[in-house]
C-alpha cells in the first residue's frame, strides 16, 4: 500500500568538492571522528545516517551571511536542533561544554532573539525547544 508525503521537505547535503578528502560546513571541517559518532534515523521507513546533533548544531551555527548571523533557515535548524537536546535531556551546560567560543556567541546571541519572540514563526517546527529550556541556553552562554 503506497503512502504519499503531503509536506515538503529538506535536507542538506555536502560531499567534497575541491579536495575530495575534505568536507566543510560553513567554518567546520567535518573528520573521522564526526562520522564515526553519526547516527542512524528512520525517514518515512527509510534508515538514513547523519551526523550526531551535536556536530549539526556546530555546523548550523558556523554558517553565516554577511551580515555574521545564520541564514534564517539555518536559524530555524538550530532550534529544532536544541528541541532535540531537550527531548534526550541534554542539559544546557552539556550543549555549551561541546561548543567553541564563538559558536557559544552565536547561541547566545540567537536564544535573545529567541526572547523577543523573532524567531516563534518557524515555518515547519520539528521539535522546538520550551521557553525554559532556551532561556537555560541562554544563561549558560552568558
């Protein structure tokens, strides 16, 4: 019995270009290690290995536009990224530990627009992190 998806979806994808022992997201070389911790996900039946949220998170949070700020889909990403780190009960000061300096900015910076609810009209959320969740983010990145 066949089924039809009724919303559209996306996913990035990145494979080596220039040097094909290398793939970059944003300002993140991907390594061994970041495969090595990927995970399988069922999508619709179909098994799909990508990389730990972690490695997603740092990724999502290195990508910037001129302006120095993930593109607002990215944005979107990284929220429904910290949803699933509060559905595995990942704890604020578990995320930051993973995290770079400027990559705990960028949270920061991201969980304040947050406060001012700029950011509550995420066109698809998956899993959106709780306001109290956020606002632990937000004063462990301090």
């Amino acid at each position: 019995q066949a089924f039809h998806i009724t919303q559209k979806y996306e996913a990035d994808v990145y494979y080596p270009m220039r040097n094909p022992n290398e793939i970059k997201i944003g300002t993140l070389l991907i390594t061994q290690q970041d495969f090595d911790e990927s995970e399988v996900i069922d999508v619709y039946g179909v098994p799909i290995r990508v990389l730990s949220p972690f490695t997603q998170l740092q990724a999502k949070l290195g990508i910037t536009t001129g302006e120095n700020v993930p593109r607002r889909k990215d944005i979107f990403d990284i929220f429904d990224l910290l949803g699933v780190f509060e559905k595995r009960g990942v704890t604020a000061k578990g995320i930051i530990e993973k995290l770079g300096a400027n990559e705990v900015r960028m949270l920061h910076y991201l969980t304040s627009l947050d406060e001012k609810n700029e950011l509550r009209r995420h066109p698809h959320p998956l899993v959106l992190a709780n306001k109290p969740y956020l606002k632990t983010i937000r004063s462990a990145s301090k």
